[in-house]
C-alpha cells in the first residue's frame, strides 16, 4: 500500500489523516515520509525532505524501500526514455540522496543497481 499511496499526498487533495483512517498509522507515516515537503523550488524541496528521510529507522524504513524503488524506476524510465535532462538531475543529486535513504543489508542488490546506472551516466555525460 505504501508503494501503491507514495506519491498521494503530494498529487492530490488526500491528506496523511486521510490515508492514516483509511489504511491505518504505519502506512500513513511512511507516506508522510514520501511526500515532499514544501519549498521554493526542487532543490529545497529534496533537502528539506532528505534531511526528514536521513532521521528514519525502525519499520518505517519501509519507506526508504519504496523511495529507492522508486528513483531506480524513475532512473530507468529515463535511460530508457533519453530524457538527459532528468538523469543529469537525478546524477546530481545521488549522493545525498543515498546518504539520505540507503541503510546497510537493506535491499542490496536494488542499490547495486541504482549506483551502477548512475556511474554509467556519470561516464557517458
């Protein structure tokens, strides 16, 4: 449900009490964790949410899952798709997103795969 309801708070009217009533409390603050906070533009908006990101542990780190499925699908979609201008976004800010999200023996082999596309972008640009 967490993958599912990810990106709902922040692309729609349904707010984090909403999905709390409906799908109950941990669902809905791996949500919250999801959904960007507010800021003037990109860059603010993923460090305020970074930071937030960085702070998770116990079974909320389920979200830390479902984000770094996420940007790899995202990562993909754009190799797939050309889309430099998104990648080189993406290449950017790798780092502290990685900082941010990854934790040791937590999916592994996902962010093999995530590291290995972002080098061979940071190879061919």
């Amino acid at each position: 449900m967490v993958a599912y309801l990810h990106d709902v708070v922040e692309d729609t009217e349904v707010t984090v009490e909403q999905v709390s009533a409906e799908f109950g409390e941990l669902v809905a603050s791996c949500v919250a964790i999801l959904s960007d906070e507010p800021g003037q533009d990109r860059k603010d908006r993923k460090a305020k949410t970074y930071k937030k990101m960085a702070a998770v542990s116990g079974e909320q780190e389920l979200a830390l899952i479902v984000k770094a499925l996420d940007r790899l699908a995202n990562v993909r979609a754009c190799v797939l798709d050309n889309h430099e201008r998104l990648l080189a976004v993406y290449k950017t800010e790798h780092s502290v997103f990685k900082q941010s999200v990854y934790r040791a023996g937590l999916c592994e082999s996902l962010w093999d795969e995530l590291n290995r596309i972002i080098e061979s972008i940071k190879a061919a640009t």
